[in-house]
C-alpha cells in the first residue's frame, strides 16, 4: 500500500495517477485540517480550490502502537454512498469525491475552517440549545432513513466494531491493562480499581457489549460525539463516520447523551436532546441508558480519554450513576 506524506511532489503525483487533479491543475499547499485521531488526513490545496485527503492505515495514527482495521476508509466511503440520496442528510456531511480502493483513501469535499464541538468539555461551555435540536434531529433522520431490508449490501463494519468493543467493553475492566490512570487525574486509579473488581458489573458490560456486536435494524454514524461535530461558515456538519454499521439507535443516542453529561452540560440539555430524538424516532429508553453508561465508564477509565475539566469528585458521580443503571438494567 502506498503511504501517503506531506510531501507535495509526492502528493501532486500520486493524486495525478488517480486523476484526481484537474487539467492545469497543480498543489500548491498540504494543512492539517484538525485534532484527528484515526487517520492520516490532510487539506491540499491546489491552483484551484481545496479539498482533503483521508487514508486509513493498519494502525491509528495518533497511537500507532493501536491496530485498527486498514479498510476503515472504505466502510466510510459505503456510508456516503448510502446517504447520498437523503438531502436531508448530505447536505449535513461533505460530500464524497472519489474513493481510491487500493491505498484506501478518500477523496472529500473541504468544509472549509471549522472547530469541532470538543470545546464543551470545557468548564462553563454550553452547547446552544440549536445546535443540539439540530444534531439530535440529524440522528434520528439517519435511524429512520433506512431499513436494514431495504440495502442491498448493509455495512456491517466488523473489524471496527470488534476494535470499539475491546475499548469500551473489555480494556476498561482489566486488572492490568498498563494504563496508569493517575496520569489523568491523581485518584483515578484508585477509584478504577473498585470497577474493575465488580463482577456483576463485568457481567453486565459483557452482555451490553455482546448487544453492541449483534446486527441491528438502523444506519449509525457510530461514533456520534463533539469529537464528530463540526461548526463551519456553512453551518453545523458531521463527520468521520468510519465506525458506522447497522445496529440499534440507542447506542447512537446514548453515547450522545454520555458526552454531553461527562461535558457537564446542564440536566434541561439533556432532556431537550433526549426530548428532540424522541419526537422523531422511537426510543427504548432502558437500553439507551444502558449504553450512555458504558461510554461513560469507558471514557473515564479506558483508554480513549477525553480534554474534560471536571474534577475526581464528579467522576466518581459520574460512574456511580452509571454503575447503577448497569446493574439494574
């Protein structure tokens, strides 16, 4: 596989054997367009507009240390293919410009200088109450724009599922798993260690992890986080949908919901979210907790660790609530 670099000579010629350049087309710039963690991604900006460049590797780029899934990009690429019909969801997204099957890349339509929404683990951040209408209401358009009968080929997305489910559903709960949670935030270990020895808890993450491997009804971006948001001059967008498959909503809306508690955003927000979803596509609540609270223990004990401010104290609020749910689901 060829490995993509910042190097324009490079990039200029691999980009014209793809004949992915126009005729007098030439680079004049590589940008790095933001704080992605999975891929190697790059603006390139050409004589003639701009544009970017995804490849996924057999690794994550931000710890190549981490395997992952080397055809990523191209369930990616599956999940714009599907959308692309659904103005009410490619207008939200950028728009698929070519896919280079071999070397797995993407060729994607530049959104332009945007943040993502990873500032709301800020402390004193909230999210506006239209920006959360709209990504709750994004959410259940996609849930409800496909059936799993209705696709030809579903994305099932294995590999990367398998890679999530090790992360949210394993890692976290391991005696030793070499990460020293001191680092984050000095006690933190200390409260993870009762976690990891509370067995009906294990049990509980074992079976909501097996739910999360089983084939669902619904198309999810699968990583539906402020990490996936973005604001832009054309207003609020999704992307990095590489995680996506078919499987239950309430995963999508309860990891959702799991960010904006551990962004401490107030209780009325989350309701208004969960209030909005609802009103658009059915919801079991139970499961949705369910999920919420495994991607809570997950990002405050595992590896995947979020910029949030909040201190031990709420933390440790934060996973008792969710144990509880756990347990009682």
């Amino acid at each position: 596989m060829q490995k993509l670099t910042t190097d324009l000579k490079e990039l200029e010629a691999y980009l014209q054997a793809q004949v992915w350049l126009k005729p007098g087309e030439s680079l004049e710039r590589a940008e790095k367009p933001g704080e992605g963690n999975m891929n190697f991604t790059l603006r390139l900006v050409t004589n003639q507009r701009s544009f970017i460049v995804k490849q996924s590797r057999a690794y994550v780029e931000k710890y190549p240390q981490v395997s992952a899934p080397r055809e990523r990009a191209l369930r990616e690429a599956e999940f714009y293919g599907l959308i692309a019909g659904k103005t009410q969801l490619a207008q939200k997204m950028p728009e698929l410009l070519a896919v280079d099957k071999v070397h797995c890349v993407l060729l994607l339509e530049d959104l332009g200088e945007g943040a993502d929404f990873t500032n709301l683990y800020k402390s004193g951040q909230q999210i506006e109450k239209a920006h959360l209408v709209d990504l709750m209401e994004f959410a259940a358009a996609l849930h409800n724009a496909f059936s799993v009968d209705e696709v030809a080929k579903p994305i099932t997305n294995r590999e990367m599922r398998a890679l999530n489910h090790e992360h949210m559903y394993v890692y976290p709960y391991l005696e030793e798993n070499g990460l020293d949670l001191d680092d984050v935030l000095p006690g933190l270990q200390e409260v993870a260690s009762a976690y990891k020895q509370d067995e009906p808890l294990k049990a509980k993450a074992r079976t909501l992890g097996e739910r999360y491997l089983a084939d669902g009804e619904k198309l999810l971006h699968g990583d539906y986080f402020p990490g996936s948001w973005l604001q832009t001059s054309q207003g609020l967008k999704v992307i990095d949908p590489e995680f996506c498959f078919f499987g239950p909503a309430e995963f999508e809306v309860g990891v959702c919901l799991a960010h904006l508690k551990m962004a401490d955003q107030p209780a009325e927000l989350i309701d208004l979210a969960r209030a909005t979803y609802r009103a658009k596509a059915p919801l079991n609540e139970a499961l949705c907790q369910a999920f919420m609270s495994g991607e809570i223990i997950r990002r405050i004990l595992g590896l995947a660790q979020l910029p949030l401010e909040i201190g031990l104290e709420k933390r440790i609020q934060l996973l008792s609530e969710a144990r509880q749910i756990l347990i009682r689901e």
